[in-house]
C-alpha cells in the first residue's frame, strides 16, 4: 500500500488506486464529461500541459493564476477551489456550460493537504469521479498518482498528454 | 433585578470573630430602560431558527479528516461509502458532531479562562469593583447586553453570564454523546450556539481584566511596545510567560515592582499573555506568537518559564530541560506531571529548582511572582548553554526527505542542510524565517538532527535584528468611535471593516499578513487586529524602518490599524459591530440576539480574516462571528477545519430577504457570499474580501465605493474585470463612475436588469407592513 505524503494523512479502509500515467489517460479517455481543476501552485512546464489538456476537457484555474492563462487560446474558468467543490457535490448543477455536473475531475497544482479535504468532500458527498495527477499520492482521491520524484513526474504528465491528446 | 447585602470589615466579641465579611444576597444590577429582548440568556434551541435561515443560505461544507468515527467501544465504525456507525450516525452527522466538539474545546478554553480570571478578580480586588471600560464607552459589554440580557456594573456581575455560559457549553458538549444528537444541521446550530457562548465568555474575561488589572480602556494611543527576539535583554535574568492568562505574569511584574527590581529583570511573553502582560505594564516585552515558542525556548535564552493556559507545548518541560530552564506551571489546565509547590515556602521552592528539579506547580499567582523572580536571578549566568555546530550536525543528513514531508509548509529543509554542510547557513537561515516551528521534523530525523535548533542558530543575525514595535492591546472601541463610523459603514462609504484574527499557521511566510492588511489600510478600509495576528502584523518594518503600527494610526477609523489585545479581545470585534446596530442605528440590545445579528449581516460590511487559524479556539471564535452575520475567510490549513458554510451564488432562491418597508420578498447581491471560506492564496483572499464587504443595504454610493475595490483588486490580481460583476449591480447609480462605460456594456452583454434596494432582513416579524409574499 502507498504511504501518503503525508504519511499521517491515512483516512480510513477506502483509499486512492495508484494510477500510472497511461491509466489515467485511459480513465480520463472513457470520461464523458470531465474537468480539471487547477490549483495556484501551477509553473510554466505544468501550464503547457494545462493548455494542451484543454483540448480534451473543461478547464477550472486558481482566480491568481488566470492572469498567467491570458492569450493561452481556449475557454476557461477562473475560481476558487472550494467553490468549485462545492459546486461538484450537487448533482442537479448544470456545469459551467450548462450540459450538467461532470463525471470526471482531476486536480492538479495544489498545496497537498488542501486538495486532500476537498478530495475528502467528492469522496464523501458527490457522485464524481476524482483523480488526482499531482505530483503526491492523495488516498482520498478515487485514482492517483503515486508519490513521485519530480523528473519522473513531469514525464509522467508529458505521457498522460500524449496519450490523450496526441501531442509528442 | 435587586438584592440586599452588607459587607463587615471587622467584627470582634466574646463568641465571634469576623474580619473581612461579604455577604450578597440577590443581584444588583442598574435599573435598565431597554426593554428586554425576546431571546436573554438563550437556551440550545432559542435560535436554532436563526442558525437554520444562516444554514439555509450558507450550507455547510464538509471535508472530513477520516473515514471513520473512534469515539466509543462500537468502533471503529467505517462511515465511507454511505454506510452508517454502529450507534446509526452517518459521515455528515459524524461531521457536523467533530466541528461541534472543536468548538465547545475552544469555548471552554476561553470559559476556563474567564472563570479563573473572574474568580481571581474578585478574590483580590472584590465583587463591588466596578467594570470600568472608559469614560468614552457606555455599552461596556455589548456581547452581555445582547446576550445575557444584563448591565454589569461590577465584577460580581459578571458571575451571572458566566453560569449561564457555562450551562451551556455543558449542554452542548453533551450533544456530542454517543447516541444524543443525529443530524448535521443541529450539530451545525448547537455548533453555532456554543461558539455565541464562547463570545460572550470572551468579554467576560476581558472586561474582568481590563477592569481590575488597569488595561488600557479603548485607548486609540495605547503604547506602541516592543516586540521580537531582538527586544530582550539577554544581560539580564529573563522570565518568558507562555499562554493567555496574564495573572500570574502580572503577579512577576507586581514582585518586582514592589521590590524597585523591575529594570533587573526582563519580563517578556509569547502568545496572547505576552499581549496582556504590555497592557498590564509597557515595559514587559512581547517575543512573538505561537510559532516563535518553541524556536525561542531551544535558544535557552530564558531563565525561568512560566506557563498558564492555552497554545503552550505539552513538551515544554522537555524542552526547557535541554537547557536548564525552570518551569513553573500556574493552572490547573497544565500541571506536566510536576509536583504541587502551592503550599511550600518560596525558598523550598527555589531551593529544589536551583538543584535541577525541572520545575513546580505552583496554584498562588503571587507565589509565582516571588519564585519566578528569584530564581530567575540565581540561575541566570549559571546555566550553560549548549553549543551547537551547525555544520557538524548538518553533515548527518542523509537527504531522506522525510523531513519536507512532515513540513507543514514542505521547505526544503535537506537543501539547506546539503549547504551548510558546506558552511554556507544562508538557506537554513531562510527556512527559519518561513518556519511554523511545530518542530515535526525532528521527530522523522533518523539522525536526530536537532532542526528546528539549527535553523536558529544558522538565523542568529536574523534573529539579532527582530526588533518592532507592536501597539499594545487598546480593549474596546469607544462609542465615540462608533458613532463617527456607524453611518459610512452601514451605507457603505467606509468599504469595511477587516479584522486580522487568529494564529500563526501560514500557508507561506507571515508576510503574506502584513500584505494583506496595507493594502486595506492604503484603501481607507477599517482594519482591526487581535491574538497572534496582531503580533505578526507588527513583524515586518517598511524601508524607513516602520511597522504597520507606526504607519497607521490606532483608533477604529477608515485608514487606522488598532490592535484590540488578545485572544479574548476578539470580543471586542463582535462588540464594535454590535454597537454599531445599538449607538448608531438605535436597535435594542437587550436579549435581542437574533434581530442584532440580521442587522449585522445585511448592513455591515466587516469580514474576518484567520489566515493561520490553527486551534479549536479560532474554530469557535470564527463560528461565534458567522452566528453574528459576520464571514470569516482562513487560510488554506483552515480547510483542515472539515466544513466551510458556502453560499451559492447561483441559486437566486437562496438570496430572497424581505423587504422591512412593507414585508415584500425580493432578491438581493449574494453577499456575504460565504459565511466561512477557505482562500487558497492571498490573492485570492484579498478580493474575497473585498467581495465580502458588499452588504445588502449599501446606499449606491457606497455600493460604487465597494465595488471599485472590488473590481480594481480583481483586475490587478487575477488581470481581468469580476465575471460576476452584473450581480452586484442593483441600479446604474451602483456603478462606480470612472468605469461606467465599460461596465455598461458588460451590463448590457449579459442582458442585466435593474433590482430593487430595500430595506433586507431575514426576519419577517420586523417587517412594519405585510405584503404579498407569493
């Protein structure tokens, strides 16, 4: 079993599957509505990412980031993470285009124990899916990333993209 | 209400003896012509329909810490998945059950507090003291009066409240047995009502203190003290108070002074009785908050610690062992296994300490005064110091990295020690300065590299320089004050008012604070300060050298800066909002909690910021204010809290109020949009509160004012106009004139319709004529 970050950070029996790259592109490929909510712990070489996975799925940013996303060429919103949690638990939203809540939500770019408790609340009070493709393993996400060394975490995503979108 | 009493000074016959007699029978209390409200000294369920209109509109949010529930033997019960506990609790209720038993510790911190000070008052100085808050302050205690329904006018006064708040408190913890309370709204109300009490027990502590011990009573000019490491005077003999109980501190201040000492010796504090210690007397030092504790006890800088109450490491006497340091533990709250002195002469005491025993409990404040003092002088230039070889120590690090787990804030601790294995200290030295000095990281050290001692000693020169000036805690706002801001509060010309409350678990350096509060004080907002907040708001000196506190004036005005005291102050906060609804628009406070707290949340524009909440104690201090109408925004740690109260912005349904001028029903702006956030950055909290100092029965000229804030913070941090900027915008008198025309258009893009302004309440039964309510 994978040790959290955290390693206090055990929440009970349910836990994250650990998830390789090429699986979460296949659980992200089989999503039919699925968004990606970005954290404000986001740099250059995780953007490029952000803006190519765009392509694929919704785009949520952290509101001090969205000036960093400006002329990026796609469509996205910028709020807080609470807010769009709390938004994800209520099964009858519409979504931010208005087709209904999503089935599917990766996080990525946040400090670890804040996208641990909102990971906690879709765990416990939503139907989501919840993925977590940040550089630690969150257990209380439905699928993770393992705990990663940041070289093979950042060829992580690079394969995660081009698995899902195409782009070498 | 009335009583009798007669008090015999001296009495001597042939069959008795009296001296110092007091006997009360009853109560006296003013005569009062405010009639008294519906609601004095609620019980658990008086307001729960207020706590169910909040709950309506801001619906808790929960996160929880773990799957399960440990609490009795049919556990460990698995609450994941839907299921439910043995006892048949779910993961909701099992939530709401968690942030209930938060915020009845945090209420009994502070109840525990106040007993002990209002006890100890009235045994030294008399029930008949009176409570004297100031010749500008005649709602001397606006959390009693709305609450108790009560005027004290003397300490003995004050025994009332507290029962009643004690009882309560007992209620309300009980709700959280197993197999009592069942649903989460209810923990939520109960949570609610308990942190209500814990405001009410918090003015009862600082009116007893300021009353009795001569705090400063709402003085905008209290004195500006010292404040860091740098300030103490490590040539003399050095007694660090640690808590928030300042009695047996100010008992050390008192022995000197009796004994013309007080220049020999240097008093100093951390923690909310370091506040209380320079409204005591000016001339004790403040070190720091709670994250400089453990970071200046390893420095073996003290000679003797005192500790009394609260937020003091349960390993100081290991600590204060390392370097020879005496404790002394004064309060039944923290006895550390350490024998009881209480009843042995001071020179046994000091005898026993002198020998090496690691320290006393001693129950008599002005035993502790004698002994502290004394053994400070004979152990001060006695004790060895242990040296510390940075490198050496450093060289032991295998750069596992189970440290930057552990971290709370991840830093880069094996960085810094790959440095300084090679003599270079700069980076350790900046990790100190980011450093919550929670010391975790040592505990993960297979080396057992002392960390947290290194990063000090590697910080030495930065330490040296940590020398501010902080504005010692001035108690409440006067009602002069009130009455020059009530009215551009409540239509909106002053934007707001932020209180900096709480403690110091940032997510980043503590700087972050002192950012946050100049940009409101440079844009004339009201900004108020209390507890740890207060003192790291003093921590950081501009390019001429000064503090925040030089900068802006004290008193409670639009570009003032004033630091209410400690933790138990906070009051004070809740207070100013409170005489706010009392001096300036004339609502009765008395027993009248519910209609207060409806005026508060849609007239005035006050948000309180925690960004290091880290105790149960700030858990309740921020649930009191929610109750109160009052947002609370925290830090990213605060989400560890398990629930927000979060308002749905798009769900007009949820923002329906009645229109008091005829008991309509109409929509109004979703603000305060929440109740309890967490903000993930400070930029992000820098705008929620500017959005959140929006209030409903903001004039239009105070609706712009409040809305070029908002939308200039906006674009300057997140570099675009607020995408929800058409739902604050009541009439076009409400768009701030410079930007008329480009919001117009944005207006106009999202086919936006003019709205009524009325007068918002909650409550249908302050609605002077009834309407269609369809």
């Amino acid at each position: 079993m994978t040790i959290p970050w955290f390693s206090a950070n055990i929440p009970g029996p349910k836990q994250a599957k650990v998830v390789t790259p090429s699986m979460a592109a296949k659980i992200m490929g089989k999503a039919k509505r699925k968004m990606m909510i970005c954290g404000s712990k986001i740099d250059g070489k995780i953007q490029k990412h952000i803006v190519d996975l765009s392509k694929e799925m919704s785009v949520v940013v952290a509101p001090s980031t969205l000036k960093n996303f400006s002329g990026a060429g796609f469509e996205l919103v910028a709020k807080g993470v609470v807010e769009v949690t709390n938004l994800l638990r209520d099964e009858t939203w519409k979504g931010f285009d208005g087709k209904g809540n999503y089935d599917l939500v990766a996080y990525l770019g946040f400090p670890y124990y804040l996208e641990s408790q909102m990971l906690s609340v879709l765990k416990h009070f939503a139907k989501v899916k919840t993925l977590s493709i940040g550089r630690f393993y969150q257990p209380n996400a439905d699928y993770s990333f393992d705990n990663l060394r940041e070289d093979e975490w950042e060829k992580g995503l690079e394969d995660l993209v081009s698995l899902l979108v195409g782009r070498k | 209400m009335k009583g009798a009493g007669f008090k015999i000074d001296e009495l001597e016959s042939d069959l008795i003896k009296i001296k110092g007699l007091e006997v009360t029978v009853g109560k006296f209390y003013e005569e009062w012509e405010e009639v008294m409200g519906p609601t004095p000294m609620p019980s658990v369920t008086d307001l729960r329909g207020w706590d169910f209109t909040l709950l309506n509109r801001y619906k808790p949010m929960y996160a929880p810490f773990c799957d399960l529930c440990c609490l009795c033997t049919y556990g460990k019960c698995d609450l994941s998945g839907g299921k439910k506990g043995a006892c048949g609790i779910d993961i909701g209720a099992q939530q709401g059950r968690i942030v209930l038993l938060a915020c009845c510790i945090g209420a009994a911190a502070h109840g525990g507090h106040a007993r002990h000070m209002v006890d100890h008052l009235i045994k030294k100085y008399g029930a008949d003291t009176p409570i004297d808050m100031g010749k500008n302050v005649e709602v001397e205690a606006p959390l009693i009066r709305l609450i108790a329904g009560i005027k004290p006018k003397r300490l003995g006064d004050l025994l009332e409240p507290l029962e009643y708040a004690e009882k309560e408190l007992m209620h309300s913890l009980s709700a959280t047995h197993t197999g009592q309370e069942g649903y989460y709204t209810d923990f939520e109300s109960k949570a609610l009502h308990v942190s209500m009490v814990d405001q009410l027990l918090m003015e009862i502590a600082d009116v007893a203190q300021i009353s009795a011990l001569g705090f400063s009573k709402g003085d905008p000019d209290s004195p500006l003290v010292d404040i860091g490491f740098g300030s103490i005077d490590t040539k003399k003999p050095i007694i660090l108070c640690i808590g928030h109980n300042v009695v047996p501190g100010a008992a050390v201040i008192d022995y000197l002074q009796d004994h013309d000492m007080y220049d020999d010796v240097e008093v100093a504090g951390i923690c909310c009785t370091a506040h209380d210690l320079t409204r005591y007397d000016k001339g004790a030092k403040i070190v720091g908050p709670l994250s400089k504790q453990l970071k200046f006890v390893r420095t073996g800088i003290a000679d003797v610690i005192i500790v009394d109450e609260q937020c003091v490491r349960t390993d100081i006497l290991s600590e204060a062992r390392k370097n020879d340091t005496a404790v002394i533990a004064t309060n039944d709250k923290i006895c550390l296994g350490l024998p009881d002195r209480t009843e042995d002469s001071p020179e046994d005491v000091i005898d026993d300490l002198v020998k090496g025993a690691p320290g006393a409990l001693i129950l008599d404040a002005e035993k502790v005064g004698e002994v502290a003092v004394r053994i400070a002088i004979k152990l001060s230039g006695k004790r060895k110091r242990r040296a510390l070889d940075v490198v050496k120590e450093a060289k032991k690090c295998t750069q596992c990295g189970l440290c930057v787990r552990e971290c709370h804030n991840n830093l880069d601790i094996p960085k810094g020690m790959e440095k300084a294995a090679k003599g270079d200290l700069s980076l350790l030295s900046e990790i100190y300065a980011l450093c919550m000095g929670c010391g975790r990281c040592e505990n993960v050290c297979s080396k057992e590299i002392p960390i947290v001692s290194l990063l000090g000693e590697a910080a030495k020169e930065r330490i040296r320089k940590e020398r501010y000036k902080v504005r010692s805690g001035r108690g409440p706002i006067q009602d002069t004050e009130i009455r020059s801001v009530g009215s551009p509060i409540v239509m909106g010309e002053i934007p707001g008012v932020v209180a900096f409350v709480g403690c110091p678990n940032y997510p980043s350096s503590s700087k972050e604070l002192v950012e946050m509060a100049e940009i409101f004080l440079q844009r004339r907002y009201i900004v108020t300060a209390s507890g740890c907040a207060a003192m790291d708001l003093a921590m950081y000196k501009d390019e001429e050298g000064k503090t925040l506190y030089e900068k802006y004036p004290g008193n409670f005005d639009a570009g003032c800066l004033s630091n209410v005291g400690s933790c138990v102050s906070n009051a004070h906060i809740a207070g100013a909002a409170i005489k706010i609804a009392s001096i300036f628009a004339h609502r009765n406070l008395r027993g009248n909690y519910e209609e207060i707290a409806d005026y508060i949340l849609n007239r005035v524009g006050a948000v309180g910021v925690a960004w290091g909440a880290m105790s149960q104690k700030a858990a309740s201090i921020a649930t009191g204010f929610n109750r109160l109408g009052i947002p609370v925004i925290i830090g990213p740690r605060g989400a560890k809290y398990r629930r927000t109260y979060l308002g749905r912005a798009d769900k007009s349904e949820d923002w329906m109020v009645y229109n008091a001028r005829d008991g309509s029903r109409t929509q109004v702006s979703p603000s305060p949009g929440y109740l309890l956030y967490v903000a993930e950055s400070k930029e992000e909290a820098i705008v929620s509160i500017a959005k959140n100092c929006i209030r409903p029965n903001d004039t239009t000229k105070g609706r712009q004012i409040k809305l070029a804030h908002y939308i200039d913070l906006h674009k300057r941090y997140f570099g675009a106009v607020p995408e929800d900027l058409a739902i604050y915008i009541r009439t076009e008198a409400d768009i701030p004139i410079t930007l008329k025309a480009e919001i117009m258009d944005i207006l106009k893009a999202k086919k936006w319709k003019p709205k009524t302004i009325p007068d918002p309440t909650l409550l249908e039964r302050l609605c002077r004529k009834k309407g269609d309510r369809a």
